[in-house]
C-alpha cells in the first residue's frame, strides 16, 4: 500500500472506473493534469477556510436534528429512510460550501437531486463491475434501460449544477471584476488572499467556486471545466460523508455501551444545551472517543473499500520473502491495481484478535496491541500522491453531525454486525439495507 500509494507511476484511476457517471474534473484527471489542477484546488480546502464552514455544518446540522425529531423518532425507523436523509443534509452542507448556494434539501429534496447522485452511484457500479458496460456503444445495446436512464440523470444534474454555477458567476463578475483596473487589483489581491470579501463573506473565505471562477477569468479553466468539477466535488463530498455518519450511527446503534460512553464525553465537553447548537471546533479537539469512534467506523465499514490505479509506466515495488529476503518485483506498464482497503483493514495480522469488530480501543491514545500497526494499514482517505483533498472538511462535518445526533437522540437496533451483506460498489452498500431497521428515541436528559 505504502509503495503504491506514493509511485509517481500510480497516480491514475484505473480503466475499472471508466464507468463513472462523472468521468471529467478533478476525480478522472491524469497525470500533469491532475496534478495542474490539484495544485489549483488545494486553496479551497486550506484550514482557514474550513474553519469557515463550522458556521454552515451547524446550520445545517440543527435542520437535520429538527427532521429527526419530527420526522424520525420511533421503533422501526428504516435503515435506507436514515440514508436518504443524510444524503440531503450533505448534499446541503456541499452546496453552501462549494456552491455558496442554499437549497433547503434538509427540509425537502423536490428536485430529487440526492435521489438522481444516489441512483448514479448504483449505475456507476454496476459498470465498474461489469466492464464490457464502460464501452458506450455495448452499453447502449446490452443494457439500454440503465443507458437511457443513465442519460437522463446526467442531464438533470447538468442543468441543476450549470444554473448554480452561472448565477454565482454573474455575481463573481459583479464583485469582483468592475472594471480593467479593478479587475487586475483584485487579481493581484487574490492571488496574495488579501482580496476584500463582500459584506455575505465577512469570514474571509475563498469557498471552491470563488476558486475556480478566479481560474476562469484568468484563463486557466474554462466555464465547461466549472461545471465538471462542480458536478464531481458535490457528488465526492455528499456520498463519501453521509455514508461515513450512516454507518458510525448504525455501529453506536448496535453498541449501547459505547454510544452510553460518548454520550457521557459529550455532555462533559459540552454541558450547555448551547453549546451543541453551536459547536465550536476548539471543543472537538478535546473529544478523543469520538475521534476514536469515526476512525475505527472507517477501518471497519471503510467508506471506500478498493482504490483502483493504472499503472502509466513499468516500475518495481520492492517486496521481502517470508525468508525475509528482498526482492524486486516489475509492474508493467497499463497494469490494472485494485488497492484492497476493506479487507486489510480487517486483517487478523495487523489489527489483532478485535480486527472483525467494532473496538474503538484500535485507535485510543496509547494502545497499539501486542504488534506494530504499518501506518499505511488504516487508508479511509488514501495516503501519498493521491489522498483525498476533503479528508478534513469531511471529518469535521462529521463530527458535528454526531456530536448533535448523540447527544439529543439514543439509537438501537436488533442488526448485528455479522448481519450485514456487502455489495461490490464504488462506496460500501449493504444488499440487506431494507432489512435493517434502527429504534430512535429522544434522549431526556439533552
């Protein structure tokens, strides 16, 4: 993984994610491209500016908790019903942060924008796992159902994206760009990040499409390449998180005795009702079961089970025998590597006698077990020349979504961990989900 991970030569998605819905933008991008662009993006997701965004994760999180507690408080609470909540609630948090845009998808999706992302996802996967589908010609033809339906989903979104896009940019322009003279000042001004906010972004931050658009007016991206990053960073950013709070709920939910505990953090951390109303991020910090509990959800329902690479030219990873001695071993050039994530973060060997279930303790300060855990054995967000961009902006968000859901509601459920059944895909799934259902009740002592 450690090799793999940081080979210039392995820097590619591989051909079994040429089925991607989204095969444009940062997500597919190759080679110096990616690494153009990358180097692009990277100011959008600075620390400073994610800080910025706590204000919106609270916003948005007492929307979600409102829905609970009108919508979703009972015995038989359906497992894809909590999922297509979350979805929303991301895919809210994702617009105001990337976009600048509200879409009240909390309190109503009736676009249905997250259910269009979601069925996407599912076609996307079958195509990863059939690829004969990849080839548009044989997808047409073998499967003309999901083809057509594939189509018009795209275009939903297209338009959906491309009318947020050109509003905020007729804004931008308006801002930002008054005249030559101004035009140029601001250029200089942004590229120092000493560039006046407007009176709506007193925090000072440069939220992604102020990113790109600042790109577009400088001649480094075209407004169709707006749109493909725009489309991808909406759909990584809601996916990949609505299913990382899903799962660490579902987990707590079979656990009482570990959600009693960070409950019991919680409400030492946070003793005001307030203070849960507005979370503020120097008190997550301080919150160590927490940080204990998402990581360990990651290592065993991973929200990306396979990373899939393209190898762009032969090189050789150096590996040692069960003799102990060292060898080296070719990679050929355009050799497909499927980067097996889910299992070895199950793996007996690195993760000891708990490694198949569900033990916060792998990752509390101080406990490593009776082996030496590899740091590249836990890769929920990649590692090396590709991690995940987000990883940050994800964690937080999640964060503050569990911190308010803990603390204001108790969860149950009779799925045992050894119930679920996992289904190849893009992100983890479960092919039992409309089995799963969880008791949610509202905690009296918040």
């Amino acid at each position: 993984m450690e090799q793999l991970f940081n080979a210039p030569e392995c820097i590619n998605k591989s051909f079994f994610q040429d089925g991607f819905c989204l095969k444009r933008g940062i997500l597919h991008a190759k080679g110096s491209a990616w690494k153009s662009r990358r180097r692009q993006l990277d100011p959008a997701f600075r620390s400073k500016v994610l800080l910025s965004f706590i204000d919106t994760f609270n916003c948005v999180g007492n929307q979600l908790m409102h829905k609970f507690e009108t919508e979703l408080l009972g015995d038989d609470i359906k497992f894809d019903t909590l999922d297509e909540m979350f979805c929303r609630a991301v895919l809210e948090v994702s617009c105001q942060t990337t976009m600048g845009t509200e879409t009240n998808f909390t309190a109503a999706d009736t676009q249905g924008i997250a259910k269009t992302y979601s069925e996407l996802m599912h076609i996307s996967a079958l195509r990863g796992t059939k690829p004969w589908l990849q080839v548009d010609l044989l997808f047409r033809l073998l499967d003309a159902k999901n083809y057509k339906r594939s189509q018009e989903l795209m275009k939903h979104l297209e338009e959906f994206v491309m009318i947020m896009v050109q509003k905020k940019h007729a804004e931008w322009r308006k801002k930002y760009q008054n005249t030559p003279a101004e035009a140029q000042e601001n250029t200089e001004a942004y590229n120092n990040n000493d560039i006046k906010m407007p009176e709506d972004n007193k925090n000072g931050r440069r939220i992604f499409i102020e990113q790109i658009f600042h790109m577009v007016d400088t001649g480094e991206l075209r407004m169709e390449d707006v749109i493909d990053e725009a489309l991808s960073m909406l759909m990584v950013s809601f996916e990949t998180i609505s299913t990382s709070v899903l799962v660490t709920v579902l987990l707590l939910g079979m656990h009482k005795d570990i959600q009693r505990k960070l409950r019991e953090e919680i409400m030492v951390t946070f003793p005001l009702k307030s203070q849960i109303i507005n979370i503020e991020p120097t008190k997550l910090l301080q919150m160590k079961y927490l940080d204990a509990i998402i990581l360990e959800a990651l290592r065993l329902l991973t929200t990306v089970p396979f990373n899939m690479r393209s190898v762009s030219k032969d090189f050789y990873l150096q590996l040692k025998t069960s003799c102990n001695i060292k060898r080296r071993v070719k990679v050929p050039k355009d050799t497909a590597i499927v980067l097996d994530v889910f299992n070895m973060q199950r793996d007996p060997k690195i993760w000891g006698e708990h490694a198949q279930e569900f033990h916060p303790e792998h990752f509390a300060a101080g406990t490593t077990g009776s082996f030496e855990r590899h740091p590249y054995a836990f890769v929920p967000f990649a590692k090396g020349l590709r991690y995940c961009i987000g990883s940050r902006y994800s964690m937080y968000l999640a964060k503050i979504f569990l911190v308010k859901l803990i603390y204001n509601f108790e969860f149950s459920t009779p799925t045992k961990l050894s119930d679920l059944i996992f289904v190849n895909g893009i992100s983890l799934k479960f092919d039992n989900s409309e089995n799963i259902v969880l008791e949610i009740k509202k905690n009296n002592n918040a």
